[in-house]
C-alpha cells in the first residue's frame, strides 16, 4: 500500500515535471480520436519502449502544422509516464528561455540535467529563430542527448527534404544527429486543428443564432 502510494507520487511529480504546458495532460490515448492511422505507431513505441531504450531508438514526426505530431508524441510521453518512466517534453524557445541570462556553468548543469530523462521529446523543432547563439544552444542540447545514448523524439514541420538538405553547417551538425537516431515517421493525414476551427465556428454559429 505504501509503496504504491509512492509510486502514485512520484508518478504525479514527474508529470508536474516533465509536462510543462498543460494541455499536454489532454494527449492521451485515451483520448485518441482513431482518425490517424500512424497512432498505432505510437502505441507500438510505447509497447516496445524497453528496447527501444536499450537501442537508443528515437522518432522523428514530420508533416504539415495540425496533423496530430505534437498529440502522438505526447500520448507516448503519458503513457510512459503512468508506466513511472522520466520523461520530459519541451521545446526550444522554452529551453533557450531557460538559457538566457544564466552563468556558463548553470547553464551547463541544465543541459546536463535533460539527459537524466529516459526519453526527451523536442516539440517542433525548427520554429525558434536561427541566431548564432541559439544554433549553438540546440547544437549542445542535441549533441549532448546523442552521446547520452538514451531516445529522443522531435517533431518538426520541416520538410523531410529539408532536414536531410541543411541551409549551412550549424543546421547539419544538429540534423545529422537527429536523423541518425530518429526513425522518420511521415503525417500526411488532414489537418485536426481546421477541422477543430471548423467546429468551433459552426457550434458558435449555432449559439449566436440562438433566438
Ligand atoms: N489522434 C488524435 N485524436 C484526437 N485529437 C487529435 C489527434 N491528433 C491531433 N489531435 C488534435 O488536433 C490538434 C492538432 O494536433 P497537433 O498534435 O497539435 O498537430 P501538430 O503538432 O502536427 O501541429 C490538437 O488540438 C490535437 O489535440
Ligand atoms: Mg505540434
């Protein structure tokens, strides 16, 4: 009894930890609509996760903006949570936020820290701008997660073609990296978040024409 009650804590602090933002908490599977087929991916990583861990197998989720990426690799990042696996998803801008105006060292403790998460999910990678200082940042985050040796899942609207055919340098070192230990998964599906506006407007339509 005492010892579930300290996993359920334990559990509860990890997700109060590792879910920022949180609408995160609504990415469930529980909550899976079962209109995206590459859901069954998600369920598959998470059924395998023991050796996905061991083999240092991560994901790489591309496609357009509201095909449900950030919704599968937060549904893995629930259920591996409920499982008392740590884990974090975040994004750059709040990692380079966390960055800002903090001593060398401090800063260097905080990347260090991201590795002692089992699994690290980088929501949408590719928004944040692209300054000297902020390449630099994501170069050490993503540098130091690969020698980690421990999985990590991005998801990008980045064209695949994109990702494999970087801009300069600063973008290859990162994106060779990535795709080393990401498996490509493509969202090709429709786009949930016009279809969510879609019935935002028309139940809004249905109230204010309401006698
Ligand atoms: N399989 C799904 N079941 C239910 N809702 C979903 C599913 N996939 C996406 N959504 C919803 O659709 C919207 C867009 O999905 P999101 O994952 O944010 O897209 P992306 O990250 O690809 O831009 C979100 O509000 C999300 O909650
Ligand atoms: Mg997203």
């Amino acid at each position: 009894m005492e010892e579930q009650r300290e996993r359920m804590e334990r559990i509860k602090r990890r997700k109060a930890q590792g879910l920022q933002d949180r609408y995160l908490y609504d990415y469930t599977f529980a909550n899976d609509n079962g209109q995206n087929p590459v859901m069954e991916k998600a369920h598959a990583y998470v059924e395998h996760w023991k050796e996905a861990y061991r083999d240092n197998t991560g994901l790489l989720l591309f496609g357009d903006v509201g095909t449900g990426k950030s919704f599968f690799a937060g549904c893995i990042a629930n259920a591996l949570l409920d499982r008392d696996v740590p884990v974090l998803m975040t994004n750059f801008p709040s990692i380079l936020n966390r960055l800002t105006g903090v001593f060398a060292e401090d800063r260097a403790a905080f990347i260090a820290s991201l590795d002692d998460y089992s699994l690290l999910v980088i929501d949408d990678l590719g928004v944040e701008r692209s300054t000297e200082y902020a390449m630099e940042q994501m170069f050490t985050v993503i540098d130091s997660r690969y020698r980690s040796k421990k999985p990590l899942i991005v998801t990008t609207n980045l064209k695949l073609e994109e990702i494999k055919n970087p801009p300069d340098l600063a973008h290859a070192r990162i994106y060779d990296r990535i795709l080393e230990r990401c498996a490509p998964v493509l969202f090709s599906g429709k786009n949930f978040r016009e279809e969510g506006a879609r019935a935002t407007k028309a139940a809004a339509k249905e109230i204010v024409s309401k006698e």
